[in-house]
C-alpha cells in the first residue's frame, strides 16, 4: 500500500511520500504483515508527544491573541444601557458614563411649527401679480428674508424658492382631494416658532401670511414645542428629542409621553474578553501538563515554562480584586459577578490590573509568549527530547534510519547522501549546517504542527 493511503492520519508522512513517491509500506524493514504494522505503530509515542507540541503551539498563539484583545480594553470604560420602555425612550451612553438606573418621565415631546396653505387648483397657476418679498420672523431673535420674482408666485414656485434659501424651514406642495397645498415647517422647538410677513404681492400675502390675514390664509397645523420631562427627578427641557443630559455621556432619545427606567452597566463585550483569555490561559498550562506527562525528558522544560506563565500573572490579591483567581493545577477561574462588580466600583482599577501598558497583565503575557513561549524557543525545548535514541530503542545513527525505513520510504541496503541530508534536516541532527538551519526549522515546525497519531484507525486501514 502506497503511504498516500494513510494521509489522514498522519501529515508528515505525506511530505515523506511527497518526496519519495515511490516508496511504499510495504517494505517496512523488509517485514510485511501485522509485524510491519506493529513496527510502525511503534511510533505512536512520539507523535502523540509531537501531537501535543502542535497543540502547544497553536495554544500559544491563541493566548497571544487573546492578551491583545484584553489590552485593547483599555480603560475598561465601555458602558451598555437598556431601556424598561423603549417606546417611551431609549438612550446612547459614551464610555465612562456613571453606571447604575435613572429614572426617565416624559412629559412632552419637542415638535416644529408647520403651516399649511388654502387649497389652490393647481401648483404652478399665479398667485397674485408680481413679485414678493417673504419675511420670517423666528421666536429665538432672527429673521430671514426670501426673494420671489415674478416667476416664483405659484406653489411650486414658493417651495422652491424657500428651500433653495437655507434657512432652516422645509416647503413642500402637497397634493389632496382639497387640491394643491403649500406646507412649511420649521426645525423643532418652543424658538423655532416663526411668522411670515409678504410685500409686493396681495396675492400672495393673502395665501401665506401668517398670522394669517384673511379667511383664506394659512392654518397653523403643529406648534413649536420644547421637550419636558424630568431624568432622576430633575427637570429638563431640549429643543429636540435627543437630549443630552447632565449626566456626561448619556443621551435621552424621546419617542413618546410615560416614563421608563435606563439601566446603565459595564459593556458584557468586556467580560467575554476576559473569560478569552483565561481560557487560552488555561488551554496552555493543561497542553504543557500533559506534553510533560506524555514525555518524561520534557519535564524540566515544563516544569520552566509553567512557572513562567504563573510569573506571568503577577500579585495574585490583585487578580481575585477583580475576580480572578489561580486553582491548584496552575488553571485560573474568573469569577464573573466579582469582576462586573469591580468595573462598576472602579474601572480604572481593574484596568491598572488587566491592561495598563506598562505593568498590566495582558502586556506581561504578551511578552512571554514573545519570548519563553515563543514558536522558537518552544522548538528548542521540545525538539531535542524527540531525537533521543531511547524512543525507538535504538541507538546513534542507525535509529534515524530506522525510523524512515518503518515508514517504508527508505532504501536502507544503498542510503545515499541526499537521503542523509534529508534525514538530518528532518531529524534535526546537530550536524547540520546552518546553511541549512532554515529548512530544519520549518521542517521540524511543519512536524511538530500535525494532528495526533490515530493507531487504531492507521491499523484498521491495513486490515
């Protein structure tokens, strides 16, 4: 059987075949039968180990990234608010705003003026003669003025004109069974209220002269109105329905009368970070147990890099301060109702604690996984263990050779010097050259990246 029938059991072995296609198990050490699978299963210890420094590696990187996300946090200052009636009122809160429930009582809503013209038959027919001057007066002091030529006295032609103005008023001619109405309104609140003079044109001033000076003049159809209510027993007021309020960050957004409750808390974004993290914390201090339950020549190095990562955590009062705590295996718990109740008594200390960029502790992991815990340093630690001679019970150069022709990829009766290369560099012998120490390292980091031996399955395949 060709090795590419087992691939999914074992990716080294397809990089193996890659570069010798025509090897096959077969020739397990000139044995064939259940004895040559025995021979190769044989292995199953050390890619279990190698299994695991894969894990390790990828756990790194995934504790890695977990730490920046827990540094981007920053101040840990993210707020969330809910609303008990959303359509009384909802709000928009900035970071930092004070947590905790205000009350929120809506008395009225802030609207804008809108006129409406008497009907007419037709938007585009003349009012009056000539042109006009329109002169709007507004409650807050100011006062705009709009030019109509003789051209501009229709509907359409007055709605134009106001809009092309800019002064704060929307007109539009709107169309019913009454006929062609001109509407102008205003921007919301009590100082947006405004009146309109008309020179010029008698027509026309008796259309939209407001007050109104004849019976056929314009109706006023909504009244400029201030928003009121009152925010924790305080009252407020707003020209709009979006009221900034005392309270630095919070923003009322109004939809009707009637009161409601806004809670503000701790963004839960902030919490599920945290738990990310120490999961990924977690994941590497268990790979690292077991790498060094599974081989017993890694168990200083793990002894090492376990205490590197404890170092790492820091003062132990400060981390259960904010709801992390160290369990006796070295894992760590986060106790999710202490830390929402130390983002709300103090943010800025949790993130003295968690994220502060020189001594917090998202930058201290993330220098160890840098350094100790670094994809080369964790190679150096591990990869020696594997080129004992004690894992296959052989010794000096001749195991090297062993372990490929089990695989069935090597020709032991004629090894020539480009399979002694290959060996040494896949095997990381220390007489490689360092010309050659790149393809080492990625050969080996390939190796050390594959899934776990699967023995029962790879056994079940030969039958």
């Amino acid at each position: 059987m060709n090795v590419s029938s087992i691939y999914g059991y074992n990716p080294t072995l397809s990089l193996i075949n890659a570069l010798y296609p025509t090897s096959s198990v077969s020739s397990l050490s000139g044995v064939s039968g259940t004895s040559g699978i025995s021979s190769l299963l044989s292995l199953g210890g050390v890619q279990t180990s190698i299994s695991s420094v894969g894990k390790l590696l990828n756990g790194v990187e995934t504790l890695e990234s977990a730490a920046q996300s827990l540094s981007a946090l920053g101040a840990f200052d993210a707020r969330t608010v809910t609303s008990s009636n959303a359509k009384v009122a909802t709000a928009s809160v900035g970071d930092g705003t004070a947590t905790g429930t205000y009350a929120v009582e809506v008395r009225q809503l802030a609207q804008a003026q809108s006129l409406s013209s008497a009907p007419q038959t037709s938007s585009l027919t003349p009012i009056g003669n000539g042109a006009a001057t329109l002169a709007f007066q507004f409650a807050s002091g100011e006062s705009r003025q709009v030019a109509l030529d003789s051209a501009s006295n229709t509907l359409a032609g007055m709605a134009s004109a106001i809009n092309s103005a800019d002064i704060g008023l929307r007109a539009q001619v709107v169309s019913s069974s009454a006929g062609y109405q001109l509407s102008v309104t205003g921007q919301s609140g009590a100082a947006n209220a405004f009146t309109i003079g008309v020179s010029g044109n008698a027509g026309v001033a008796g259309l939209l002269a407001y007050p109104a000076q004849g019976s056929s003049g314009v109706t006023l159809t909504s009244q400029a109105k201030n928003a009121e209510g009152l925010l924790n027993g305080t009252a407020f007021t707003a020209s709009s329905n979006t009221v900034g309020t005392a309270s630095p960050g919070l923003t009322l957004n109004l939809a009707a009368t009637g009161k409601t409750a806004l809670s503000v808390a701790p963004d839960s974004a902030m919490t599920t970070t945290v738990n990310s993290f120490v999961d990924a914390y977690n994941a590497v201090q268990t790979t690292l147990t077991r790498l060094g339950s599974e081989n017993t020549s890694l168990g200083l190095s793990v002894s090492y890099l376990r205490s590197q990562l404890s170092n790492a955590l820091g003062d132990s009062t400060s981390l259960a301060r904010v709801g992390i705590t160290s369990n006796a295996n070295g894992t760590l718990s986060l106790n999710t109702t202490a830390f929402s109740a130390a983002l709300t008594a103090s943010p800025a200390s949790v993130a003295g604690v968690l994220s502060s960029p020189a001594t917090g502790l998202a930058q201290r992991v993330t220098s160890l996984t840098h350094g100790a815990l670094s994809t080369s340093r964790l190679l150096q630690f591990a990869v020696p263990s594997f080129n004992s001679s004690n894992l296959l019970g052989t010794s000096g150069q001749s195991w090297k050779y062993s372990y490929l022709s089990q695989l069935g990829v090597l020709d032991t009766s004629s090894s020539s010097s480009l399979s002694s290369l290959f060996l040494n560099e896949m095997l990381g012998s220390t007489t490689s050259s360092s010309a050659n120490g790149a393809t080492s390292n990625q050969f080996l980091q390939s190796l050390v990246a594959q899934q776990g031996y699967n023995a029962s399955l790879l056994s079940a395949s030969f039958g």
